[in-house]
C-alpha cells in the first residue's frame, strides 16, 4: 500500500497561507467560535485544533474540549477558512474511525478539512483514563501504518491490508471525503523516522519553527528522506506553527511579555514557541528566512486567554507581507 514514490500533487501549490492554531482549553464553546470566526474575518485562511484529552499545559484539571467533535462543531460554524486538526494522536483511535471522522467532518467543512496525524505526545489522559502510551519506536510504527489505513479508506475502498498493528479486510468508507485528495498533514520532526514517514505519506508536513539552522537541517533530511522514497521533496508543502507577541511598538510589546513572564513563569514550556516580541515589521523580518527555506504555511498560536492585538496585528500587517513573496 506504500505510495509515496506516486506522489506528484502540490497540494494548495506555492501560495503563501496564515492560520491560527488555536487549541481547544475553553471553558465554553461560545469561546473557541469567537476565535474561529474572527480569524476567518481577518482573512486567514486556516484554523486548527489540536487532538489532546488532558494537555499537561492546562494542568490536571484544565478545560479541554474532545478535538474531533468540537472540530465538526467550529466547520458547520465557519465557511471558507481551512479547518484542521494539528495533530490527530496516533494512540487515541484506531485508524479507521480516524478515517470516517475525517470524512465526515469534510462533509461538514463542505470540503475544508486538512487532517492532521502525528506519534503521540505527553497527555495527562494516558494516566488519568488509563490508556496505554507505547514506546516511541512503536508509535513511530503505529503512525506508518495509520497513514496507509487512511489514505486507503479514504479512496472508498474495498482495502485490505495487514500489519503488525492495524488491520483491514475488504474495508469501505462511504461516503468518501469531498475533497479528490484529503490533505494528510503529518507534524513531527524526528530526522531518522519522523522525516522518513513524513516523506512516503504527507503531503503537508508541520513543526515548531524552532531556529532558521535547525529548520534547514530538517529540510535537508526531509529531501534525503524524499529521494530515498523515490519522490520529489517539492510535493512536500512545509508548515510551521509557532507564537507571537506583537504591538504597534517594541516597548510595548516587551512590557507584554513581562505580564506573560508574571503569569506563567520562566520555566513554561511556552517560552521555546515564541519567535518574536516586537512589531509587525520584526515579525516580518523573523518569518523571511522560514519563507527561503520553502515554508508556505505561517500559523500562529492563539491558546487562551487569545491574544486579540497579535491576531489582528499579524492578520493586517504581517500576512500581506509574507503573501507578496515570490514563489520557488
């Protein structure tokens, strides 16, 4: 069922996009549609949630909304943004229901949905509902085999296949997504197995934005993987999700993050995310070398309590900016 050496498609071409990440730890729905239809007003053309139960970041009692029925939710709601999960966890579902839900939700989207699948990571759930969180070498293999299962389900079928954790026998998914070619975006940046997979199954592959050094080292790996598979690592669309404080200012901005350093500390996990504390100008200026490596795709983290200045700031002034780059 491998068909990675096949894959030509440009999935969305060369365009620039912008979307907002935005997460699902809301203590009410009301919240999260606030988000999503303010991001489409501002024209962005992509919004995401992401598949945790119990994300450790909104500690052991946090609110957190099920991602995939609060993502059919947000698509009825909205109507030409891009919806998406960032990322499906691997350990949650088996891959065929994966597979129906995102067929159905691209109903709902009337075909919007980009389905995202990655290897799992730290959750409290596992611990709190006692589900099992296998070693990484297997949902490494987990994720190899959920990718065939999906893509297979999603072309209607019948599909057989075999592996040492999922199986199907004569399976049919109907209906099948609207879209000819569901978008698989696979997260993740591992260069000896994460890269590898993203390179036989994704057609879109996303990470933190991390450092312009570390982003190109990736991108090397990724074409290696690419040429080892037989494909052109051009048919991968490059996607980085990272964080922002903007204001019209730098001062601003800094004093921002100062409230942010009081309210969550310096030892946050969220600190790796960000990228810029400045103005629009300098976030520009961040993004430029991400754009020369080939990303396309620019989403914006915006977990709550959502930061309103950065979201419209980048919407208005940083977006059109990385639009007008030339494409190749």
């Amino acid at each position: 069922m491998r068909t990675a050496g096949r894959l030509t498609m440009r999935i969305h071409g060369d365009a620039v996009r912008v979307g907002v990440h935005s997460g699902q730890q809301y203590p009410a729905f009301a919240e999260a549609l606030e988000l999503w239809q303010t991001a489409e007003e501002l024209g962005y053309d992509w919004v995401s949630l992401f598949d945790h139960f119990r994300p450790p970041m909104g500690g052991p009692a946090g609110p957190c909304f099920e991602g995939m029925s609060l993502l059919a939710a947000l698509a009825a709601r909205t109507s030409r943004i891009r919806c998406a999960v960032l990322v499906s966890a691997v350990t949650w579902r088996h891959p065929a229901l994966a597979a129906a839900t995102a067929a159905t939700i691209d109903h709902v989207s009337d075909g919007r949905l980009e389905f995202g699948m990655g290897a799992a990571g730290a959750d409290l759930a596992y611990d709190q509902y006692g589900i099992d969180f296998p070693g990484a070498g297997t949902r490494l293999d987990m994720l190899d085999e959920a990718c065939q299962v999906l893509r297979a389900l999603w072309t209607g079928g019948p599909a057989t296949f075999a592996g040492k954790h999922f199986r199907l026998a004569d399976a049919h998914l109907a209906p099948r997504p609207l879209q000819r070619r569901l978008p698989l975006v696979i997260g993740g940046e591992g260069e000896r197995r994460m890269l590898r997979i993203v390179a036989e199954h994704a057609d879109i592959w996303n990470t933190l934005a991390g450092t312009p050094d570390t982003y190109r080292r990736k991108v090397r790996k990724l074409a290696e993987h690419a040429a080892a598979v037989g494909r052109d690592p051009g048919t991968v669309r490059q996607s980085v999700t990272f964080r922002a404080i903007l204001a019209e200012d730098e001062r601003q901005a800094l004093e921002r993050k100062e409230r942010l350093l009081e309210r969550v500390g310096p030892d946050s996990p969220v600190w790796p995310e960000y990228l810029v504390f400045g103005t629009p100008e300098q976030c520009v200026q961040r993004l430029r070398p991400y754009l020369e490596l080939g990303v396309r795709d620019f989403l914006l983290g915006a977990r709550p309590p959502v930061d309103w200045q950065t979201l419209e700031l980048f919407a208005r002034h940083v977006a059109p900016a990385l639009r007008a780059h030339p494409a190749g």
